[in-house]
C-alpha cells in the first residue's frame, strides 16, 4: 500500500493514472458511509441515547477541566513576546463554549429527520453593517448523528411501549438490520482494495514525506505510552 503512494510520487504519473488508481477507495468510502445509517435501528438506539449523551457531557466536562488547570498551573506561550507589545484584548471563549453546547442541544432534535442525515445546526458568527458580532444558526453539511440516535431512541421507546401495535415496525427495523449486515459482509470483501488505494493517495499527497514519518513515529510512541494507561471508556452492554 505505501509502495504504490512512493512509486506514484516517485514517477510522477499522470492525473488521469493516478484518478483511476484514487478511485476504488472513493468508491469504498462512499459504500461505508451509505451502509453506517441503517445500521442506527431503534432496539440499539435507545438503549445507547441517553448514555452516549451523558457520557458526551461528562468527558466534555472534564476534558474541559484538565485545560483549565493545565493552563492555570503551566501557564504555556513565550512571555518575552509581551515585551514592548499591545497586547490584543483575549478572545472570549465562553460564549463559544455556550453556543457549542446549545448546538449540541439543537442537534438532539432535529426539525427534519431527513435533514439530519446530510445536515446539522451549527452557530456562525458574522460582522453587522457597524462591526458588532452578530450570532445566527446555519445549516452546515455533516450527518446529524446525535439527531437520529436521538428519534431511534424514541421510535424504540413507542415501539416496545404499544407492544403488539408495535410489533410490524420492530419486525421491520430486525429485517433492516439482517440485509444490512449481509451487505456490510459483501463490501468488507472490497476493503483490500479499497484501503490500498486509500493509503496510496494519502502517501502520494504528502508534500514532505520525511517529516510525515516523523509524526507517525510520534504518534507511535504516544499510542504505546497509552497502552499503560487504565482504561476510561465504558463499556457497556445491549442484551
């Protein structure tokens, strides 16, 4: 797989050559993410929501807290910089803070179920006629997770709440679930293909191969310090 992106950069192929070689793995990610979505059926979401959203907080906060300590004690930056310099007024980082919070909330209620799976809220701020910040939510590309986990859960709360009425739909999302397992199946034989096409354009798009070596050794390193780590994911369980 590396050799083909090191061959590709070192023959300097052409476009075309290289299109069709970058191709198959295009084709293998667009296949993954048409086949991730089904997969998201209502029996597994609502068991998942609410923890997967609680768990969000929860790391979120405390990633939130180390910073701030971390900061507070190491205090990180050049101060011979401020020497004989106007300091720029701090940004304020709360506000953003807020506003990624409210948009995680938005996000967990979508306005359009088919919306959510090629669009999210996200907050933008823009500059008015006299300068001021003015705040305004905007449709952004990217799949809603959070949205459709959040009306899987919801559809699986009524289904198993009404029982035998409920009972077309929760045999309908088991069948969803069996053909898309089958299918997943089928394009896992293509991922040989496709991983090496996908990392034979990584390579020969890397303008400073030498130093993206280095950085994987560093990222080498990094993973096998973590590997002594004890673990802070959950795990839990859908029987």
């Amino acid at each position: 797989m590396i050799e083909i992106g090191l061959l590709i950069r070192e023959f300097n192929v052409s476009s075309s050559l290289q299109t069709l070689i970058f191709f198959p793995g295009e084709i293998f990610m667009r296949l993954l993410k048409l086949l991730v979505l089904p997969l998201l059926h209502p029996d597994t979401a609502k068991k998942l929501g609410l923890r997967t959203v609680l768990y969000y907080l929860f790391t979120a906060a405390m990633a939130t807290c180390i910073g701030l300590t971390l900061v507070l004690v190491i205090h990180p930056g050049n101060p011979s910089i401020k020497g004989g310099k106007v300091i720029p007024k701090p940004h304020d980082h709360s506000h953003e803070a807020l506003d990624n919070i409210l948009d995680m909330i938005r996000n967990l209620i979508p306005e359009n179920i088919i919306g959510a799976a090629n669009s999210r809220d996200q907050t933008k701020i823009s500059r008015n006629g006299s300068g001021f910040p003015v705040k305004h939510v905007e449709k952004v590309e990217g799949l809603n997770i959070l949205g459709i986990i959040t009306f899987c859960a919801l559809i699986g709360i009524g289904t198993s709440k009404l029982r035998h009425i409920g009972e077309p739909v929760r045999n309908f999302f088991v069948s969803l679930e069996t053909i898309v397992l089958f299918l997943i199946e089928g394009a896992m034989w293509t991922a040989p293909f496709g991983i090496t096409s996908l990392v034979a354009a990584s390579i020969a798009e890397v303008e400073d191969i030498f130093t993206t070596f280095q950085v994987l050794l560093y990222l080498i390193q990094n993973i096998s310090e973590l590997r002594f780590s004890p673990p802070t994911l959950p795990q839990y369980s859908l029987d």
